[in-house]
C-alpha cells in the first residue's frame, strides 16, 4: 500500500508552456489563461488611460 501511494505522490515532469511543431504553436492551458489575464488587464489600464484623457 506504501508503494501505490509513492507513486502517486511523486513530482511530475514539468511540461512545456509552448511548444513548436510542424509549424504551430501549442500552449498549455495555464499559459493561455495567464496570457489573455494579461491583456484583460492591459486594456482595462487603456480603457481607464482613454477616459482620463491621458491617452
């Protein structure tokens, strides 16, 4: 019983956050979901920088 649960406790191999093959690009879903975060939050800064007048 020791044994199943080692194994299933063990580190997993990190993963690639992009990988290039035949020509496309694949991302993990981690790296998607903090890449559109970001651009969530940098057009609410535009949107705001936009009403303020500054931009």
């Amino acid at each position: 019983m020791k044994d199943a649960f080692q194994q299933n406790n063990q580190r997993k191999t990190p993963k690639r956050r992009l990988v290039y093959e035949n020509g496309r690009v694949y991302f993990t879903k981690e790296t998607e979901r903090a890449f559109y975060f970001v651009l969530t939050l940098v057009m609410l800064v535009a949107g705001i920088l936009y009403k303020t007048g500054i931009l």
